[in-house]
C-alpha cells in the first residue's frame, strides 16, 4: 500500500511539472515580457545584492527560486485571469460608487493638481485594500501566498497568485468613478507594481532618514518578517504616511528582521500554490447544480466579508491577529490561517 501511495504521489508531482512547464510555454506564446522582465530585474539588481547584500550567506540560487521565476515567466497568462477577476472584484466591491458620489467635486480640481490628489487618494485605498487581505482570513489565503516565500531578494516579489492582483482593483475602480483619466490611474497602478519588485531586494540599505517619508526595503522587509510583533504592519505602498496615521507602522531602530514567510504551511510549486486558498472550497459544479444555494452561499459570504472589513477599520490600534481571531493559527493567529467557513 505504501509503495503505492508513493507511486502515485511520485506520478502526480511529474504531472504537475507538465502542468507547469505547459503554462509557461503557453504565457511565452502569449507574450515573453516575463523573460524580459526577468533578465532586466536581474541585471539592475542582483549586483547590488552582491556587493551590498541585506543577508549575506544568501545565494543567488537561493531555494525555491524555480517557483518564483516561474511566477514571472507565466505572469502574461495569469495576467489576463488576473485583469479578468479584477474587473469583476472593481464591480463587487461597490468603490465605483464613491467614485461617483465625489466626481462633481473632482471636476472643481485644478488640472495641475490632479495627478497629486489622485496620487494621495490612490495610496490610501490600495493601504486599505491591502490592509483586508491581511486581516480578512478568506483573503489572506490568497496574499499568503506571495507572503510564502523565505527569502527576499530580486525574484521573490513575483510569486503571486493571480487572484491576489485584485489588490488594486478597488482604488483603480474609484479613482476612474471619480472622473481621474485612465492614463493616471494606470501609471499609479504601473508604478506600484514596479516598485513592488524593488522592494523586495536583498539589500542592507536602512535608508532611515526615508523611512517616515517613503517606503524602503527595510520598510517592506519589515511588512514581509514573521517575526510575532512585526505581523500586520506597513500595508502602505507609496506613502508610509497611512501606516503612522491607523496605527500599524513598525520600524524598531535597534533591530532588523531575520526571517520571513509564513507559519502556516504552503506548498511549493505554482500549481500546487494556485490551488492551495481554494482548499475545502466546493466543487464549481455544486454551485451550478445549486443556484438557490449558491445565492444564500453568496449573501452569506457577503456579510462575512463585511464584518470582517469593519473589524479590521475599528480593532484597537496595535492589536494583532490573536487578539480578533484568538482560536485561528496563522497570519490570523500566530500568523497562519484562520479557520474560515468553506463556500
């Protein structure tokens, strides 16, 4: 029986390695930005992590580096998913509707100072939109993977799932509501994920004189640690500004984080990760067969995001996962999962 069980989990991680392969050769059908993308962050980063290395026994070949730059390389493939349940979740998070509400008072702006407002307004709902996939359990399983990996350097901030760029659909829904031009819009979410990228280098520059100012490496490796009293800080993508102002800025000047990742365990491999925040989710055809069902599921799973959303807004300033969710584990709890109601 064992010998087995060991053949067909051998045989379904070969599969899994074809899966894989096959979706990058289908991303690079599509587009090869991701090599591109690779080669050039590697060239512009990887020698100052060398020459000025945040971890200094850390390699370039460092583990799990094949999932990440796989990450990268399908990126033009889990892109258009990405873009597709962006749009959806823009619609359901009801943003646009503010965004409307405050248009005739955007249309008073200046020219010349839109670009700054819209900068200002963008930061502090991506804060908030980032904040919700920290602290809502449901979501966290999808941002938990990008927060798996145990090492940061120039190819970490690639591992995401796809679901998981939703992240900016909110702000980029209210922003284009509120009369904001689409090239604005676009650029701010452009640069974020840019700078998203840098963050994430292995580099030893504290930078401090920066860090009430903008985000630094240290700001995000800070955001990135496991370590128990860093967890839920520096959500901020552009501004440290709304990590000071809500209460959730960490950046101790005696210290710096050793470890990273998550306390809960995530598999390795894109495929086995895609699939890892729809554990104990039903199968899709259930909610077809179900539709009334699937509705209730629906109202139900809408009040619970609510409710999540609003403990979130009002937990007492410095209080961590344990404290809202005292029976969870993990990033909810000791910085893993938090049980959650299956759809």
């Amino acid at each position: 029986m064992e010998e087995t069980i060991g053949f067909k989990a051998r045989f379904f991680s070969m599969m899994l390695r074809l899966v894989t392969l096959g979706l990058i050769a289908v991303a690079l059908s599509i587009s090869t930005d991701g090599v591109f993308i690779v080669l050039l962050l590697f060239v512009l980063v990887v020698p100052f992590e060398k020459m000025f290395p945040r971890h200094k026994g850390q390699k370039v070949r460092r583990p799990r580096l094949d999932t990440d730059i796989g990450y990268a390389l399908v990126s033009p493939l889990m892109g258009l998913l990405t873009g597709f349940v962006a749009i959806v979740i823009g619609i359901l998070s009801l943003a646009w509707i503010p965004g409307l509400l405050v248009r005739p008072y955007v249309e008073e702006i200046p020219e010349s100072y839109m670009p700054i407002i819209g900068f200002l307004l963008f930061d502090a709902l991506v804060y908030w939109t980032h904040r919700f996939y920290h602290e809502i359990p449901i979501l966290w399983n999808f941002h938990a993977i990008h927060h798996s990996t145990e090492h940061l350097d120039w190819a970490s901030g690639f591992r995401a799932h796809p679901l998981d760029g939703t992240i900016l659909a909110p702000a980029f829904f209210f922003l284009i509501a509120a009369g904001f031009s689409f090239e604005l819009t676009g650029a701010l979410a452009v640069a974020q994920l840019i700078l998203g990228l840098f963050l994430h280098a292995n580099v030893r520059w504290k930078l401090r004189w920066l860090h009430r100012l903008i985000i630094t490496p240290e700001f995000h490796h800070w955001h990135h640690t496991n370590e128990r009293d860093a967890i839920w800080s520096n959500y901020s993508t552009f501004l440290p500004l709304w990590d000071q102002l809500f209460g959730t800025y960490f950046m101790p000047k005696n210290r710096r984080p050793q470890s990273y990742g998550v306390n809960e365990p995530i598999p390795d491999g894109i495929i086995r990760q895609l699939r890892h925040p729809f554990k104990g989710w039903r199968n899709p055809l259930w909610y077809l067969l179900h539709p009334f069902k699937s509705i209730r599921r629906g109202f139900s799973f809408a009040r619970m995001i609510l409710k999540s959303m609003r403990a979130s807004m009002f937990r007492k300033r410095g209080s961590k996962p344990w404290d809202l969710y005292p029976r969870g584990t993990g990033e909810m709890a000791e910085n893993e999962s938090a049980p959650i109601t299956a759809l």
